[in-house]
C-alpha cells in the first residue's frame, strides 16, 4: 500500500461525501486494505491486524443505511 493510494482513496471518498453510503464503504474499504497490508508485514502487529480481518469470516447480514 503506497502513500499514493491512500492519498487516491481519501480524494475519491471526499469527492464521494454527498453520497454517505457510498462513501462509508469506501471508508471502509480503505480501512480493510489497510489493516491487511499492516497484517503482511513482519512485525508483531500484523499478528493484531490478522485477527481482526477475521470479523470479515463471521456471517452476518452487513449493510448500511
């Protein structure tokens, strides 16, 4: 994850703020990419990021309104 996309992302999700559910899951979306990038690295707070992309594997019905 670059500096770059994040700059991208925050532009799109500003630019997308009329729209607040849109631009809730673009929020976060970029919340996920990142907490998964983080959970790549070699430091003990991947294994921190690791646990809690497991939220993604618990079904239940996600929608915003």
């Amino acid at each position: 994850m670059t500096t770059e996309y994040i700059e991208v992302s925050l532009k799109a999700i500003e630019d997308t703020s009329g729209d607040a559910e849109a631009a809730h899951s673009m929020e976060d979306r970029l919340y996920h990419d990142f907490i998964e990038y983080v959970s790549t690295l070699e430091i003990p707070l991947a294994e921190k990021a690791k646990l809690i992309l497991k939220t993604k594997q618990i079904p239940f019905e996600r929608w915003c309104a």
